[in-house]
C-alpha cells in the first residue's frame, strides 16, 4: 500500500527559495522515493541522529527533504522541512540550521 505525502505549512516557505528546478526535483524525488517504504535506509534515504528536526532525511542532489513517518491510523510520510547542503552547512528557508 503506498503512503500519502503530506507537506507541513512551513515547507511552503522553504519552497518558496528553491528555484523552480529544485522545486520540480522536491516534489519527483519525493514521489519516487517516499510513496513506498520510506523507512527503508537506501543509498539516498537515511535515518537521522536525534536533532529537532525530524528523524529522516532524503537527498537528492544538493537538496534535502526531511521528513517523519506515521504508521497508524494511516500510512502517511510528512515533509516538514526542505533545505539545500552546501558543503557542511544546510540552508533550510534561506537561514542556516545547525542538525
């Protein structure tokens, strides 16, 4: 069975300072990557260490979407950030985030 997205409301301004390429490329990767088994750790997809921001991250390229996963009632993956890694640092809204 494959898992709904949901976008949390913060993620619509973390968007809105991504060119409209890595947009496109958010929301393929997403769709690709997290619709089915998104707890399974693969070459792009990977469990975080404790931080605030959640416990998942995907990359894709230079952009990282970090996301939760809900089991029950339903199967639901939602995005609650979305950032761009440059170098050691990961620009999340166009503010720096320490993780």
């Amino acid at each position: 069975m494959a898992y709904r997205i949901d976008y949390s409301p913060t993620t619509d301004e973390h968007l809105r300072v991504l060119t409209a390429r890595q947009r496109a490329m958010v929301f393929d990767g997403v769709d690709e990557q997290l619709e089915h088994e998104p707890g399974v750790e693969t070459r792009n997809r990977k469990p975080m260490r404790p931080n605030p921001l959640a416990p998942w991250e995907l990359r894709i390229e230079e952009l990282r979407v970090y996301y939760e996963i809900e089991e029950l009632p339903e199967q639901v993956v939602t995005i609650v950030a979305v950032g761009v890694k440059d170098r050691n640092r990961v620009l999340i809204g166009g503010k720096e985030i320490k993780l």
